[in-house]
C-alpha cells in the first residue's frame, strides 16, 4: 500500500486506488501516515482526531474507526499494538525527503535532475485534507519549507550548469510570491545577469531592497549586497565551480614514509584509466590508495568515491556496492539522451548510464576474494564510460586490458639518523 500525502490523500492498493471516505477517517489515516513506520499512541490518534472535543468511550470510537479503515485497505496495513497503532504502507512524503538526501549528494547535472523527480511527487498543499486540523500546522509548515527549500537548491544546481535564461521567468514568479526570500532574490539576480540583462539584475536587488525596507526595516543581508556589488563591478563569477563530491573522509593520522609511492600513482592515474595496488595484506594498499584520490581529486570534478568491496562475499551485490556509494541506488538516473532509467534497470546497467559522461574516479578496494567480478564490472564501466577512471586495491591483478599495476611493498625502516 502507497499514502499519498503531498496534497490530498490519495491510497493506492496493489496499483488501485482505493478511496477512502468520511473526513475522520482519512484524517487518522494521515496521522498513521505522519507516524513515519512509527507506533501512534492511542492517546495522542484521541487527541489529533477529536482535539478538545472527545467523544464518550473515545478509545471505542477510534477502535471503530481502525475496523472502518482496516475494511477499506486491508487489515494488515494498519497493525495493533498494546500502546496504539502502526501504519505498514509506503507514504511519498518520506520517499520525497529520501530522493531530496541523495540527490544532494550528487553533481550539479545528478543534483538538478534528482530534486526535479523529487519535486515532481508532490500533487498539491501538503496534507490538503486536513489543512484545518491542529495537528496539520507543524508537519504542513515542516514539509513546506522541505519543499521550497528542494526547489532553491534544483534553481542553484541549474544555474551552475548554466541555465541562467530557463531559470528566469520561474525565479521571477518566485520572488513575486514571496519578496522577503533573500535566497530567491541572490537566485533571480544572477539568474539575469548570466542571461546578459544587467540592468534587470540591479533592478532586481532594488525591488528585494524596497520589499525588505518597507515591510521589515532592514538591510540586506551581506550575501545579496556582495552580488549586488559584484554585479555592479562585472566580477559575479558565473562559473559551475563546485567542491568536488567525494565519500572520502578525513584522515585522523599522518601519512608518511612513501612520497614516492603518492607522486607515481598519482602520476599513472593521469596516464591510465585503470590502475591496480597490489599486494600482500597489510602492506598499505588501502590507505596509499585514498592518499591517492585526494591528491587527484581536483582533477574529477563529478567526484571521487570509494567502494569498500571487503564486507561483501555476493559478486552480485558488487554494482550494488558501487551504486550504493554513488548514492544511486535509490535514485533514477539520467541517461546520455536525458531519459529516465527507473531503479528497477540491471544495476550494472544503471551504473554505465549514471556515469557516461562523468569525470569521476572510483576506488575499488580489496579485490582479492572477488577478483573475476569486480574486473567484469571495471570493464564494462571502463568500456561504457570513457571519463571514469578505477583505481583498484587487490592482492592479485584484475588482469584486464589497460591495467596498470603499482606493487606495494612494506615500508622500510627509517636511516639510523632519522628524525
């Protein structure tokens, strides 16, 4: 069962929809939805259905409520527990919350493309059923702001890809609606000025300058005053600059003792698409290897990622792994001819058309027990995705053609004389 939320209730049963009738009823199947795969307590489904006004023998009504709605979408969707009640159905407002987490993660070009099927779930005014209600005020206010807040992120993920006039007229209608958003107006401001309409850039700073004036008294903020200037200077940096997105975190110790080794593979990972450390375990391959893709990390501008293959014994959950890293298992992806390929497509598949055209560098690490698979699938991602380098860890070679091998030996004991 699927609860729609994100305006009016809509239950959809096995691909049916099933309507729900009597405003009661469809407002405890909203609290149920708002429980989040959480037990309702039965004190507070009395207190949210009735509010001041509860009936005589409540804890009866609302169990004759349950009975009607158990009819209506099964009994199993709504389970009994000795403090309340749990709602067993997927509800869009948290897949919408899920897809807006990864996308973020991703690209400008993932990023945009991400939020917009994200954005595109919503149907209406969250909670439009029940928008009266008491208990509806803070989600509806909670998803609210999710959702304006998705829609300025996709509005900055295009305007770093360079979609300064697409984004105009929906910017525009934007800060209409709402004149006090400083975000929107930053957004609107170099929306126009990378459009080539500078005049209309100021004008726009006058307009979010008067609103915030007369209605609130204040100044702009420091952010929308240094766009303001940089426009006026010709200096608004319009370039899709980013921080590169990466999975890799910080290093809690130093890392010494092979400088050699960092510049030379570092240096290969310019020459070769695939290159492979290999040897015995222990003898540094792991953390040689991320030293590694941090050094070359400005050179892959849609991210490095690592991929720990070592708690896997699955070959096939190997794409996943990788999916998974990329924070692409959940989310459709784009293809090179911008169709939408589901979640449901071969994960190999998927993986070969998230990255086509990608400058990305993928760390592969421990190999060893699952040699056979992870070298078929860095070939084909290799085969399929011209911009992606592999940077592999293994105690053998994957023995693929274009593989560059860097052996890994144990460091050396430092001079006698040593610091």
């Amino acid at each position: 069962m699927r609860v729609g939320i994100l305006g009016p209730l809509e239950i959809v049963v096995d691909g049916v929809v099933v309507e729900v009738g009597g405003s009661r009823l469809r407002a405890l199947l909203t609290v149920l939805a708002l429980g989040e795969g959480r037990i309702v307590p039965t004190e507070r489904l009395i207190d949210d259905l009735w509010e001041s006004a509860p009936p005589a023998g409540a804890p009866n009504a609302l169990q004759s409520l349950v009975s009607r709605l158990r009819a209506a979408v099964g009994r199993d969707v709504v389970e009994s527990h000795p403090t309340g009640y749990r709602l067993n159905a997927e509800v869009d407002a948290r897949e919408f919350e899920r897809r807006v987490r990864e996308a973020r993660r991703q690209d400008p070009a993932t990023r945009a493309a991400g939020l917009g099927q994200a954005l595109a779930m919503w149907r209406g005014p969250a909670l439009a059923d029940v928008a009266g209600a008491s208990f509806a005020a803070a989600p509806i206010a909670r998803l609210e702001g999710l959702r304006r807040t998705a829609v300025e992120e996709r509005l900055g993920a295009d305007l770093e890809l360079g979609r300064h006039t697409e984004a105009v007229p929906e910017l525009q209608a934007l800060v209409a609606a709402d004149p006090l958003n400083e975000n929107l107006a930053v957004l609107l401001i170099r929306a126009l000025y990378g459009a080539g309409r500078q005049a209309d850039a100021l004008a726009a700073f006058d307009s979010a300058q008067r609103a915030l004036d007369d209605q609130l008294g204040v100044q702009p903020s420091q952010e929308l005053a240094q766009v303001q200037l940089a426009v006026l200077r010709h200096e608004l940096d319009l370039s899709a600059a980013h921080e590169t997105p990466t999975n890799l975190k910080a290093h809690l110790t130093s890392f010494i003792g092979r400088d050699d080794d960092l510049d030379r593979v570092a240096g290969l990972l310019g020459e070769s698409r695939l290159v492979t450390l290999t040897g015995p375990g222990g003898a540094g391959k792991t953390r040689l290897s991320l030293e590694a893709a941090l050094r070359v990390r400005e050179r892959m501008p849609d991210g490095v990622w690592l991929v720990e293959l070592a708690p896997i014994t699955d070959p096939a959950e190997i794409p996943h792994a990788v999916l998974a890293a990329l924070g692409l298992r959940e989310l459709a992806v784009l293809t090179a001819r911008g169709r939408v390929a589901p979640a449901e497509t071969d994960p190999a598949e998927r993986l070969s058309l998230a990255l086509r055209n990608k400058r990305i560098l993928i760390v592969l690490d421990n190999c060893e027990h699952l040699v056979g698979p992870a070298a078929r699938l860095a070939d084909r991602i290799l085969a399929d995705c011209p911009q992606v380098r592999i940077l592999a860890t293994s105690r053998e070679p994957l023995g693929i053609n274009g593989e560059t091998l860097w052996p890994v030996e144990s460091l050396e004991l430092p001079a006698e004389a040593a610091a």
